[in-house]
C-alpha cells in the first residue's frame, strides 16, 4: 500500500527534522533498530497502528520497518497529530492516514484505511482499532496474530472485553510494563500534562492551587511536577489506597466540591467520565483553568459546561474561554481532550523510548509465541522490562551492582532462617 492522507505532504522536510530530533532522544530504541535491521524479525509481517502521529511515534514506525514489517498508520486520537510527522512519513513511503482536527466520521475512515492490507499485528492506544476489529470486521481477525495496547484506559477496556469473552485474539497489556508504566505515565504525563496547560495559558503555578483529580500513575506524575513548579496541590480520588498513598506523598485530599473555593487549575487524570460537572463549574472560582490528563475527552462535561455558558471564544490556541450567565469566566484547554497531547508535543522523547522499545520488543513476542497465548489481555515476559532498563540504563552511562552467586543461592534458597 503506498497510499496515504495527510493535511499537507509539502510539511514532510520540517517533520523530518522533527523525527530527526527525536531520534537522537531514543537510544534504546535506535540501537534495538540497529539490531533488528539486520535480522529483520517482522519480515513478511503487516502491522497496523493507531496511536498518537507524534515525532516518537514515527521512530517507533520507521523501526517497524526497518525490522521489515510493513506497516499501516492512523492516529489515535483527533487533535494529537503532528502534520508534520504525518507528512514525513507519508513521504517516506508509509501508508499513513491522519491529520489534526478529525471529524469522528474521518477518525474511523483513517482507521478503517489502515486495516486494508489485512494486518497480522496490530497496535492500539485506547483499543478503536481492536474494538473496530471486533465490532465492524470480525473476519479480519482470522488473519490477526495478537496486539498490543498502550495505554490504561485501553487495557481497561479490553479486560472488560476478555471478561465478557469477546476477544478474538491475544492482547498484550504494553501498558502495564513497569519500563512503561512507572516511566511513561509517571514522568511523561507528569511533565508533558503541565507543558500543555503552560503553552496554553502561561500562567504561574507557583501560588497557586491545582486540583488533580485521580492518582493513579498519571495523576501522581502530575501532582509531583506541579508541587515543583510551586503550586499548593490538591488530590481527589474514590479508591482508598490511592487517596492514603497521595496522603503520605504530602498531598491535601478533599472531595471534588470541598476543594472548589480554592482550586484555580483542575487536571483530570482518572480515566472516568464526569469527573467535573455542571454542579462543580458553578461552584468554581472565576477563571478556574480545566484540562483532562486522561485518555477519552469525557472526564470534563463540555455538554453541561456549554449549557452552562452564555457564550464561548478560543482566547488562545488550545485554550477556550466560556462566559457563564453570572459573568464568571471557565478556561477548558484543549477542547477537555489529552491535553500533554493537544496542547503540547506529548511525553518526551527520552521516555517514549521505553514505552516504544517495549511495543517492538512486544510485536516480535507476539511473532513468535502469539499463537501460543489464550484470548485474553496478557503481560508481556519479564525479561522484556528487565532489557528495556538495563539498555535504558547503559544509555545513561549508569551502571548497577550484580548478585554474587552466594546470594543467588541464598535469595532461592529457604532452609537459611534466624
Ligand atoms: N503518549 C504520550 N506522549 C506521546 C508521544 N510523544 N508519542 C506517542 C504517544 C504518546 C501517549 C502514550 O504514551 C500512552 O502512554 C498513553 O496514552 O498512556
């Protein structure tokens, strides 16, 4: 397939530089790139993705590739594509299918396109591509080996399918990778969730308060970078465990409504819906910054914000104002989607690189063992999280200490007690 489409092909140079960029940030992933150039493991194998057009993205892609997969791509959500990346990698011969500001409709056409060349592997960030599968072309599923998921929600949603016996293949939870999971939604969302607001709106954190709803691992990344900008930061949550950890992390917890009088900037990280509604905006301070760290653009109720508001204006990009009937002013960024992604570039390059070693290294698993694995949400081995922080590590010029064989034996052994 050498088709394509993208906004503008004529961008391909200045994404390239981008990817260029990029590159240089992913050790791991250029040096497993190297490896698999050689022995080409994903020969004669398609892959389709759907996951966020980024310029680590497209290093993830072109290493496909060069691992001799083909691959087919669309983006994975309607506002995180970089054109420019797009238009880079359309130019380099990869059927590529997305542009920034998808309708719903041309979101699924995108993904539906990918899907043409019969893959044999797949990858999703959020499950539309597995779930479009399952839901509109069940035969397809036939030719597919297993795939591979990269985000909470999406795991979430695929457990929820495997639990009702839906799956037609084996997936692997990429997400849950402690290479991924620690790192990625921890210290990328962390960061790359306050870039969006900061590009959005430049205001000053310090004395401030932010309301960060959920800790869960993007919450908590959240949370930890906006305390060190200066900001007092409050945590609301619904699980006990998460809620006592944010506690002992230092952070206030309060219900959502308590933390109303004082909260100026509100970051969703929950993967819930409704998570801010009509009763909270009403009750919010004028000029309460909204952004949703989480995956869905649901957790903020735009419908009862809307009908709340006497009118709506982009006072900046990303950034949109809505005017209550009293005269109160309510900023939702990034039209309540993923706003790291939206509003900003998404996770840095240098974490990625873990997220995205481990879909390679994932995708060759499933190669080699995927007809072996049930239909349900699968880890990946160990041994796939060990290499990616051990190669992540020596990128770092950090080296650790070994076991000697006597505690080897001693930390298998049980007989040695008091
Ligand atoms: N995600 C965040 N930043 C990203 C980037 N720079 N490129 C591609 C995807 C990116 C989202 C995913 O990492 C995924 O971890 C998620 O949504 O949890």
């Amino acid at each position: 397939m050498t088709d394509y489409k993208v906004r503008d092909i004529g961008l391909a140079k200045q994404g390239q530089l981008k990817i260029d960029w990029a590159e240089s940030r992913m050790p791991v992933l250029m040096q497993l790139r190297r490896k698999y150039a050689k022995s080409k493991p994903l020969k004669g194998y398609r892959i389709a993705g759907c996951l966020h057009v980024t310029k680590e993205t497209a290093v993830l892609v072109k290493t496909f590739v060069a691992a001799g997969a083909e691959v087919a791509w669309s983006g994975c959500n309607p506002l995180s594509t970089q054109d420019d990346v797009a238009a880079a990698l359309a130019a380099d011969g990869i059927p590529v299918y997305a542009w920034h500001g998808l309708s719903s409709k041309e979101y699924y056409w995108c993904i539906e396109q990918t899907l043409r060349f019969k893959p044999q592997l797949t990858l999703d960030d959020g499950a539309d591509l597995i779930f479009t599968v399952h839901s509109k072309h069940p035969k397809l599923a036939k030719e597919v080996i297993g795939a591979a998921e990269e985000t909470t929600t999406g795991v979430h949603r695929l457990r929820a399918m495997a639990a009702d016996g839906k799956l037609l293949y084996p997936i692997l939870a990429v997400n849950d990778q402690a290479t991924k999971w620690e790192m990625d939604n921890v210290h990328g969302t962390g960061q790359s969730a306050l870039d969006g607001v900061l590009r959005a709106t430049n205001i000053l954190f310090a004395g401030s308060t932010v309301v960060v709803a959920g800790f869960g691992h993007c919450g908590k990344g959240v949370a930890h970078r906006a305390r060190g900008l200066g900001a007092d930061v409050i945590v609301t949550e619904v699980d006990p465990v998460a809620a006592l950890k944010a506690r002992m992390e230092g952070f206030r917890v309060m219900p959502m409504m308590e933390a109303l009088p004082e909260g100026d900037i509100y970051i969703t990280a929950t993967g819930c819906n409704n998570v801010l509604t009509s009763k909270h905006f009403s009750k919010m301070k004028d000029g309460a910054v909204l952004a949703n760290a989480g995956h869905f653009n649901v957790e903020v109720d735009i419908p009862g914000l809307e009908k709340l508001a006497k009118s709506s204006r982009v006072i900046r990009p990303n950034n949109r104002e809505f005017i209550l009937r009293g005269g109160k002013r309510i900023y939702l960024l990034g039209e309540g989607r993923l706003v790291n992604l939206v509003a900003a570039e998404g996770h840095p390059s240098s974490v990625m690189d873990m997220s995205f070693a481990n879909q390679l290294l994932g995708m060759i698993y499933l190669k080699e063992h995927g007809h072996e694995l049930s239909n349900d949400v699968h880890l990946l081995p160990q041994e796939i999280d060990q290499q990616v922080a051990s190669l992540k590590l020596a990128s770092m010029g950090i080296v650790i200490d070994k076991l000697t064989h006597d505690q080897i034996r001693y930390i298998s052994d049980y007989a040695e007690g008091t």
